[in-house]
C-alpha cells in the first residue's frame, strides 16, 4: 500500500521543535475588545470632564470678546482630545499629546507672547486701548468748581478692610438716595438694604463693610485717587467723610484728535507713533495707549549711550560669572569626586552626606546669609580672619565675593554628577594605561577626563545657561553693587537679568515692551552658545564612542 507524497510536515506541528518565522501578534481586534477596568474608565471619565469643563469656561471670555478663531481653536483641540481618548487607536499620541500640550501652554506661548511684546510700548502709562487713555485723562483732571454738588461720603469694601477694591458710598443731599460708586461708575442702592445716619452718612450697607476712621485713613492715598465717573462729570474725595462732583479740565477733541485744558488752553495732540498725546512743546501727557513701535526697542540698546555702554560691560562681566561660576563648581566638584572614589579612601558615605549639605539647604535663605557674612562692620569674614575689607564696596571684591558663594552653594551638584559618571567609567581602561606605564596624571588626563566631558558636558551647558540668567545669586547678596557715582542703574556685580529689571521695572515705571526686547537679546546669546556647545559636545561624544 503506497503512502500518499505530501510536503515537510509543518514547523508548527513539528515535534519538538519551536516555531519557525516571525511569532504570531495580537490582532487589532483583539486590542479594541480587551477588557476596561473600572478604575481606567473612572479617571477617563473624570479627566475627559475636567478637559469638557475647562473649554466650557474658557470658552466665555472667547464669545464675549468675539475671538471667533480662538474660539474655533478651542472646539477643534477639545474634540480631538475625546476623539483620541474615546478610541482604542492612536496609543503613542494618547501620550505625547498631553506633554506636547503643556509644552505649548507653558513654553511656546509665552516665548510668543514675549517677542510680541517686544515690538510694542507696553508699560506703565501705555496698557490698554486709546479711547481708555481718554477715559483716564478726563478722570484724572476732575476738579472742584464753584457750586459742585457735595456728599455726606463713607468708605465701603466687599472683602477684606485692607486689601480689598475700595466703594464710595455716598448719599444725594437733596434726594437722600444712597449711591456705590466705584471706577466702573455710580449704581443706586435700595433704601432698606442700607443704613444712614442723621447726618447722612452711611453707616451700614448689605454686601458692604464700611470703613472705620483707622482703616480708611490707612488707605488715604488709594482714597484720595478713586475717581468714580459720572454723567456730568465725576465724584472724587475731599477727605474721608465728604466728596464732591467735579468737571474734568481736560476733554477730548474728536475734530483734532486731542486733548484740550479748558484752564490753560493747553492742546495735546494724539501721536500714534508714541501712543500719547504729545503737546507743541514736547510734553506729554501721562496717560497713553499700547501700539506697535516696530524695532525702536531693540535699537535703543544698541544706540542709546547710557545703555549700550553699560550693557556691553554688563555682558562681559555675566560671561565671566557664567563661566567662573560653573567652571569653578565643576573642577571643585570633580576634584571632591575623585578623592572620594579612590579606594583607599575610608568612611567616604559620611563625607558624601556632610558634602551635599549647601545643596540641601534653600538656596534663598543661604544667598542671604552669605550677604551677612560678607558685612563690612560686623560679618563673620571680616571678623574670622581679622580683615578690614569693604566687600560690597568696591568692584572686584564684590565680583569676588559672588563667585565664592555660587562655588560654595554649586559644588555639590557637580560632586553628585561627577561621582555618578565615574562610577561608571569601567575601571579596565585606568588600569589598562596603568600597565602601559602611564602616571596617575596622564591616565586622568587621556582617560578619566574625557569620559568625564562626555557625560557631564550637556549638565554643564545646562548650568552655564542657568548662571546666565542667576537672578537670585545677584540680588539676594548685592543688589548689582556697587553702583558708580554718574550711573545708579548699572552696578558692578549687575547680570543682564538684574540690569534689565532695573532698567524695566526701576523708577521711570514698568517698561514691559522694553524689558521683553533685552530678554529676547539675552535668549539668543545663550542660543548660540548652547548651540555651539552641543555640536563640540556631539563631535566629543562620536570620538569617544
């Protein structure tokens, strides 16, 4: 009886022997049907309303502003954030969709928002629209003229005494209605739902806490510059228990686009370019509008003379702290680690744990410290070595001063990364240029050394740039001093960051636009030198590798 010719038995029926070709995966089907557990389903359903309600609130602001694009933008992201997480397709993007998210809202938008700003006169005197800065100016110029109505007056918060926005109540002398008035105008209060005294004054008032004498005398001068508008003109206070219905001195001219001063005939002409209303002679007046000033900004740094001069040294002192700061932490650091690492080393934990003390303690409450012990008078430096040095006072001791506690407060970080990279370099490659009759000095040099720049040369970049930008190290300990006689904006020990908050924020006003336009110079010169860094550290990295 013949056998009938069949092929090679199948490997997967083959016995004893494991199957042949790529292993069998789980189909997609499979997939979409696995099981949900209860407790994925309730934080899908918890963040999915979280995500629902967080559009729904943002979406009023949106509507009520007429941002019709933002608008769409927020339906569009929340219907593919359900589309993706109410499907069981997409896994990778079901995680890097939130992180790509936060990246956007934390990091993109506000570098954005920034280099906007930087092209406008956003700051004090110029925050909002034009027809605000009209509204401001006829406010501010209201005053007292001959037969303007006076009220019996008393001052009302909705929260807290002291810190809460500030209500005039205030009582019509000939109708006796009671009236709240506040930068947003004047609204009638219902007679039963307040009480006055004999004398007219408001002595209670439902959903209002009124001032007693202390705490409104406490808050004179936010009292004294409340302006509530009014339809002929607007209420101020004379005091704290009266106030008056002045005209505004200043009016607004549509025919020419000004401000006229009915007292001194005085014409303020509107310059957009500036966003003020200038007059013939140059003044201007306080209040103004935000518009775009294009580059003027940026070229002001470069072309002003109080602040290019003091920026270009500013710059080269900042690299010189960047550099010292991290260059000293880092050989400091390393020098601690590879006393540590020896093997002859005894009790090497204790001192590990004594050494990383600074980076234990708040780097605030430290920086002040320091500042105490460098004390002319009575600092524990000058009195431990018996030194008579002024050490805030003059140039090169301060800068001295500032890299010795930024080395004191950054070598533990670098003895931490160091101790950890050479713990992983294999112990065969010293011992190998041990053998080949190289001294402990070369074997560190060719061996230890470069291993060592390989690992750590990104966390070095990345503290350079942070040294760049050491706001606190700076003004927690001196201030930017000392300060030059013809200059007191720009001190010895001044960063960029530090001059430029005294330059934007100093006693001129907040100058925001001006402050983000220094902050995109600084932004692109740590750019480049990250950039440049980690191509050398890339080149580095594929000799050694």
């Amino acid at each position: 009886m013949s056998t009938p010719l069949s092929g090679p038995e199948p490997a997967s029926q083959a016995p004893g022997r494991e199957p042949v070709g790529p292993r069998p995966s789980r189909s997609r089907a499979a997939r979409d049907h696995a099981p949900i557990t209860l407790t994925g389903l309730v934080g899908k359903v918890l963040l999915l309303g979280l995500t629902a309600g967080i559009a729904v609130w943002a979406a009023f602001p949106l509507i009520d502003g007429a941002m019709w694009a933002g608008l769409a933008l927020l339906a569009a992201s929340t219907a593919g954030l359900f589309y993706l997480y109410l499907t069981r397709r997409h896994i990778p993007a079901k995680y890097l969709v939130p992180g790509t998210l936060f990246l956007i809202a934390f990091q993109v938008v506000p570098v954005l928002y920034t280099a906007s700003t930087a092209f406008t006169n956003f700051g004090d005197g110029h925050r909002g629209s034009k027809d605000e800065a009209i509204v401001a100016i006829q406010t501010s110029s209201v005053t007292q003229v001959p037969g303007s109505t006076e009220y019996a007056l008393s001052i009302a918060t909705t929260g807290d005494p002291a810190t809460a926005p500030l209500v005039f109540l205030v009582t019509d002398p000939t109708t006796g209605e009671v009236s709240a008035g506040d930068a947003g105008g004047l609204r009638r209060l219902d007679a039963a739902d307040v009480t006055v005294s004999a004398g007219g004054k408001v002595t209670a008032a439902d959903g209002y806490t009124v001032l007693n004498v202390g705490q409104a005398s406490a808050r004179s001068e936010e009292i004294t510059d409340l302006v509530v508008p009014t339809a002929g003109g607007a209420l101020r206070s004379s005091g704290l228990s009266r106030a008056y219905e002045g005209k505004a001195v200043r009016a607004y001219d549509s025919g020419c686009d000004c401000i006229r001063d009915t007292v001194t005939g005085q014409s303020f002409t509107s310059d957009e370019e500036v966003g003020a209303f200038v007059a013939a002679d140059g003044e201007r007046l306080a209040q103004g509008w935000k518009v775009n000033v294009g580059l003027s900004n940026f070229t002001r740094v470069l072309t002003d003379r109080d602040i290019s001069g003091p920026f270009l040294s500013t710059l080269v002192w900042n690299f010189a702290f960047a550099i010292g700061s991290t260059g000293g932490t880092f050989l400091l650091g390393m020098f601690i680690a590879l006393v540590l690492h020896s093997p002859r080393m005894r009790g090497t934990n204790l001192y590990r744990v004594l050494l990383v003390l600074p980076y234990a303690m708040p780097s605030f409450a430290m920086l002040l410290a320091w500042r105490d012990m460098f004390n002319a008078d009575f600092g524990l430096i000058n009195n431990l070595f018996g030194l008579d040095v002024d050490w805030f006072g003059h140039s090169w001791t301060a800068r001295f001063a500032v890299i010795l506690v930024q080395l004191w407060l950054g070598y533990p970080y670098m003895f931490l990364v160091a101790t950890g990279a050479l713990q992983a370099i294999p112990p065969e490659l010293t011992e190998a240029t041990s053998v080949d009759g190289a001294s402990p000095w070369q074997s560190f040099r060719a061996v230890t050394l470069p291993l060592l720049l390989v690992a750590l040369s990104p966390l070095l970049i990345s503290s350079f740039a942070y040294n760049f930008n050491n706001f606190n190290a700076i003004y927690l300990t001196t201030e930017g001093a000392p300060f030059p006689a013809d200059n007191p904006t720009n001190g010895a020990t001044d960063l960029l960051i530090t001059y430029t908050y005294r330059l934007a924020f100093g006693g001129q006003g907040a100058e925001f636009g001006f402050a983000a336009a220094i902050s995109l110079f600084i932004f692109a010169i740590v750019a480049v030198v990250s950039t440049v860094s980690f191509r050398r550290t890339r080149k580095q990295e594929e000799v050694y590798s």
